[in-house]
C-alpha cells in the first residue's frame, strides 16, 4: 500500500535457474539445499545410485561414488586408519595438516592448493561453498570497492591489505566447510597463453570464462546462475600477458 510495501515485495523468495530437482529447496540465489539422497548443484544426482549405503564419517557422495577425509577409507568411508606414528604429519577429517601426538592429531593448520593441483571434488567444494557464502562476504567485497583509490593498491599496503582479505574471506568459509580452503592460481604455468589456463573453462568445478568486458556467459559464475554485489552479473574483460616469475 501507500504507506510501505508487502512482505513479498520487500523480501522476495531466492530464485534458482534452473530449478532444484529432487525436492532440492532453492535456500539462497541459484544454491540448492539438498536431500540426503541427492548430490549436486541443482540436487540432479542420486546418492542412492552413486553411493549406495551412503557415505559415512563426513565423506561427500560424488557420481563417482564416496570421497573419504584423509583419515577413513572405503566405499562408504567406513574404515579409519590409525594415526602415524608419534610426530609424523597427516591430514585431519578437514584436509588440514596436523601433527600426530598421543594418537591425537594436533597444531592442524589449513593447506591452500594451486587451483590445477586440487581433485575436482575440492574444486567443486569451495566453489559451491563460496557461492553459498556470498552473502556473508560481501561486506569484505564492499570494502575492497570503497578503498579501492585509498591507498590499498599502493606498494606498501597491496600485499598485506589483500592478504588480510583473502584470510578472513576463507575463514567464512571455514565455518560453512571445513574443506573449503581458498585455492591460488601460480599464473606462472601459464604465462604464455594465460588466458586459456583451465580454471577458465565451463566446467562446473572451475571459474568460467572472459565477458568481452560484458556479462560471463560460461561456468558457474555466468549470468542468471550468480549475482555480484552490483545486482547486475559478473563482468570481466581478459587482456595483455601474466608475469613469468
């Protein structure tokens, strides 16, 4: 009415394109929440068949079948190895870096992985949990925006303000998955052609590709499956060379 608005108008319903599938629930802007028997980006795939008797101790079903923490093993993640012997580094259920101590693992510390190094399956975790994220980080986003002309591109300030950033973006994400630790792209391996490195392809599990300087158009960021926090959709416009070194 005249003096505000409907509940609808004022907090619409989040939208996913395409739809869930599966009795998947459409929680935020194109992320489904899936039932338990149902994996996937739109909960298109079935964990019944992928993963029969389901995956156990915190293993994620895949259409290829269960991917187990570095700690258990088996087609179900049924079966926990023993912690190595005293001293010795292995990973936790979170694919952090711990140290064995009285059969405990301890002093974890989380491992960043160049992008072409990680399995698809942690690819497509910290895409899909950073995508869930958005909205929780966007505030950080915003505040790259507005100092972007004060001081935080000048040599003094560039590396530690944008490691400062990166830092506590990955540790929301932490709190969403534990596994989704923020990847690094060494540009070096691809300094001659950098543009048509991998992580650019369509692939569900990596970054999509250039916009002409227009909307991207491909991967899991392209318009209508990804909104920026300039309401609009993701641009980008890929030129000139990477540094060799």
């Amino acid at each position: 009415d005249s003096a505000g608005c409907t509940l609808c108008a004022c907090n619409p319903p989040p939208t996913c394109s395409p739809a869930c599938q599966n009795g998947g629930t459409c929680t935020a802007d194109n992320t489904c929440t899936c039932p338990p028997d149902f994996t996937g980006s739109q909960c298109q795939n079935s964990a019944s068949v992928s993963c029969p008797g389901g995956c156990q101790n915190g293993g994620t079903c895949t259409p290829t079948g269960c991917v187990c923490p570095p700690l258990f093993s088996g087609v179900n993640c049924e079966d926990r190895r023993e912690c190595p012997v005293e001293g010795a580094r292995a990973e936790n259920e979170c694919g952090h870096s711990c140290v064995c101590r009285n059969g405990r693992l301890v002093d974890c510390c989380r491992v960043r992985k160049e992008i072409h190094d990680m399995t698809q399956a942690e690819r497509q975790t910290f895409i899909d949990t950073y995508k869930a994220s958005y909205g929780d980080i966007t505030a950080l986003i915003e505040s790259h925006k507005n100092n972007f002309f004060n001081g935080i591109h000048n040599p003094g300030e560039f590396l530690p303000w944008h490691r400062w950033c990166i830092l506590a973006i990955e540790n929301i994400l932490l709190q969403r998955n534990c596994r989704a630790v923020m990847p690094y792209w060494d540009w070096t391996l691809h300094s001659s052609d950098p543009w048509n490195a991998p992580l650019w392809s369509d692939a569900s599990h990596y970054y999509g590709g250039d916009g002409g300087g227009s909307c991207v158009t491909t991967g899991p960021f392209r318009n209508g499956q990804f909104t920026p926090v300039s309401g609009t959709c993701l641009t980008r416009e890929f030129s000139g060379l990477t540094p060799t070194a």
